[in-house]
C-alpha cells in the first residue's frame, strides 16, 4: 500500500466505538450485570454463616448473622431477575394554537348538500 494517507490507523480500527447516544445498555451487558449483583449477594452469605460459626459463643451475634444469611437467596433472585424499568419516550410533538395565524371566523361549507346544477 502506498503512503496515500489513509484516513483511519491500524489503531483506530480495533478500538471501541463511542456511544454518543442514549440508548440502554444491551441484553448482554445488562445479564452480565445482573449475574454479577446475584453472585455478590450470594458471595456475602458463605461469610455471614462462618462468622455465626466463629462467634457461637455469642449466641446473639450469631443469631443475628444467622438471619441476616437467611433471606439473602432469596433476595438475590428477586435481584438478579428484575430488570431495570424502560425508559419512557416523549414523543415531539408540534401543537398550535387552533386561532394562532387568523383570528377571525371562517365560512363553513356544508358538504351534504346537493350540488347546484350545470
């Protein structure tokens, strides 16, 4: 190839494209998301059953981890699965005043009525 200047460098080609508008993120972006809150919820009850486990001594301590532990599945689904609410689209809409360019009446033409003979 020759030194014609091209217009976009061997770098340019492989990088990502920027979003410039406001679009939702996509389904696999927001899945991704939403798999990696449902392991993070998840993720904290393993430590809350062994720090009920490391304090049994203090029996409200653990209790109190204990429950705490209990309905985090049950929250993580509930999680996991909601998906972020759509957005509402306002539609443009150009409205004029009905009496905006003339403000005087106008002549009705009655269309039911035969017309004149030729």
């Amino acid at each position: 190839m020759g030194n014609g200047g091209e217009a976009v460098n061997e770098h340019d080609k492989h990088a990502d494209p920027v979003l410039i508008t406001e679009a939702a993120p996509s389904f696999d972006d927001e899945m991704a998301q939403r798999k990696r809150k449902y392991v993070i919820m998840m993720g904290l009850r393993v430590p809350c059953l062994v720090l009920a486990g490391v304090f049994y001594h203090t029996w409200w301590l653990a209790l109190a981890l204990i429950l705490l532990s209990v309905p985090l599945p049950w929250i993580a689904v509930l999680i996991a699965n909601d998906r972020p609410p759509r957005k509402s689209e306002r539609v443009s809409k150009y409205r004029r005043d009905a009496r905006a360019i003339e403000n005087r009446a106008h002549r009705v033409i009655d269309s039911s009525e035969n017309p004149p003979d030729r």
